[in-house]
C-alpha cells in the first residue's frame, strides 16, 4: 500500500495504524512549514526512515486545481493540499503503468433549472445530472455515497482527514482514508458561492463579490440534485441568521473599508496582494507555478480585508 500523508497523520500519530510493509509519501512543505507541535515531530521521528519525500508534477497539480475549480473546493484547499492529492494522482499513475481510465476528468455535474440558470454567474449551467445508470462506474450511488469507492481494493490512498481533500479525491476517483479522529465524508458535494443578497449562484469559488448586484454577501454553500425533477438543490441552513457585526455603527470617517470590487482601495490592495504571492512562490521553487492563485488559506499570504472584517472598527484599540 502507498500511503501519501497529510500533516493531521503526523499530529494523530498515525505511525501506529501504518503496516510495516506500506510506503509512506509526503511533500518536503509538509515537513517543512506544517509540523511544529512536540507529538508531530515526534511522530516524524519515528516515520522518518520509512518516510519518502516526494515533489508531485506540474502536470498532476494543474489538474487538480482545474478539478477542485469545477467541484467548489478551491477556495479550501492550501497549496499545500493541492499538492498532496496531486502526489497521490502521481502515485495512482505510476502503479497503474499509467492507465488511469478508471479516473475522472471533470467532477460529476449537475443539473439547474431554468430560473436557476439565469441567476447562475461564472459560465455555463452544467447539463446532465447524476443517475443510477450513470453512477456505477463512478463509485458513487444517486446520492453521491462513498460507501461503494472506499470498499474497492486500492494500491494507493491519501490519509487526511481535511473534508475538502477527501471531496476532491474521491471525486477523482482516488482513495482517501481519514485519521485516527475518524472524520470522513459520508457523501460527495458540489460547492458553489450563494449571494445573500440578491440569491444568485456563482460557479468560481475564489470570487469575493457577487458578480450581480457587487455585494459581498458570497456564501459557500453545498449543493446536491433532486432525485425527482433532477434540479440543483441547495442545502441552506434553517434559520440562517446573516453576520450584520459592525453594520449598525457609521463609518468612521478615517476608516476607508473595501466595500466594493471596483474601488480603488481594493484594487491598489489586490495588486499589493499579488506582488506579495508572486514574491513567496518566487523564494520557494516548488511554489512558482501561476496557477495557485485564489487556493491560498489566510495565513499563507494576507488577502485585502473586506468591509469590517472580524473586528468592531469603533472599538478602542486600547483596552484594559
């Protein structure tokens, strides 16, 4: 078995649930930047003769990102998960002699109404939608259940118990174990971005305004198919109460808040944003690839804030 690990297999200390004739992979960012507690880096001890450090292709990588783009999944996933499930896509290749038809290419879509398909943004609606009759060969029932993939015997599995990574492995037709936490999808999910405000769906992930009305009211919600009419169903939070922190309070005069995508203020941000990306993939060689941009988890590189963000702007800096 070819086990290519994630950082929580470090920090549950999954060496004791690993056989002593698997082969373990993972990527030098993981070992690098991500294990930093006492229980990961004894956990890395103790892997580390059996521990191969692997750099995943350029091929591999653009294909996933193009893969988690279409299921919703982008904006959730660091570059450093981008680049575990495109190590473990490497590996499925290289035990298979390269022939990866049992893989999908695209993510299965969906189906929108007519009224869905004018407030849709960001490109086509999908056309087809999923079936019993079209689901055998994909490992998923009409439900998007991963009972029946994860029971197929396979060479090669990622273990993370990240719900994004194991949505988009599965999705492509790789296997995905979870952690000694046992937190595992019990069913596969399409994301999209859902304005509060005006209601219409945005297909990109990485948008941070709504392309119809410019507010940033985007929410991330999941989204499944009706088994009777086969429209896009979206799985909405009962008594959903939208975040107004800070918005009964004016502006103060000498806060200048970005409020919408084509102010300045945000444009001249964005840009500095982009200078600051470019300057960390250009130190890290295994970062300078252009297509990473929108998969960036805070932290990694601060994008602009918008509106009021998490604090309250009339709040006293200084507190006792």
């Amino acid at each position: 078995m070819h086990l290519v690990l994630d950082t929580n297999a470090f920090i549950f200390n999954e060496a004791v649930n690993i056989y002593p004739s698997d082969e373990i992979y993972t990527i030098p960012q993981v070992i690098k930047n991500e294990i930093k507690d006492e229980a990961a880096k004894r956990s890395l001890c103790i892997l580390e003769p059996r521990l191969h450090i692997q750099v995943p292709s350029a091929d591999s990588i653009r294909f996933v990102t193009e893969f988690a783009k279409k299921t919703g999944d982008l904006a959730s996933l660091s570059i450093v998960d981008t680049h575990l499930i495109a190590l473990t896509l490497d590996l499925e290749k290289s035990v298979c002699r390269g022939d990866i038809s049992h893989l999908r290419s695209t993510p299965l879509p969906l189906c929108l109404s007519k009224g869905q398909q004018n407030n849709l943004q960001g490109g086509s609606p999908m056309d087809t939608w999923i079936t019993s009759s079209s689901s055998g060969s994909d490992g998923t029932d009409s439900h998007g259940s991963t009972e029946s993939s994860a029971s197929m015997p396979r060479e090669v599995a990622c273990l993370s118990s990240d719900f994004a990574m194991q949505n988009v492995l599965i999705q492509i037709g790789l296997c995905a174990r979870s952690s000694q936490s046992g937190a595992h999808i019990k069913s596969l999910r399409h994301w999209v971005l859902r304005c509060h405000a005006c209601y219409a769906i945005e297909r990109d992930s990485t948008r941070r305004f709504c392309d119809k009305c410019g507010n940033a009211t985007l929410l991330r919600t999941s989204v499944g198919v009706s088994a009777e009419t086969g429209e896009m169903v979206l799985y909405l939070k009962k008594n959903f109460q939208f975040n107004n922190r800070g918005t009964i309070y004016p502006i103060p005069k000498k806060e200048k808040l970005n409020l919408r995508e084509d102010q300045k203020e945000y444009q001249r941000s964005i840009k500095v944003y982009q200078r600051s990306l470019s300057r960390s993939q250009r130190e890290d060689s295994a970062f300078s690839s252009s297509f990473f941009s929108g998969c960036i988890r805070a932290g990694e590189c601060q994008q602009p804030v918008i509106g009021y963000g998490r604090r309250n702007i009339n709040a006293s800096k200084l507190t006792k």
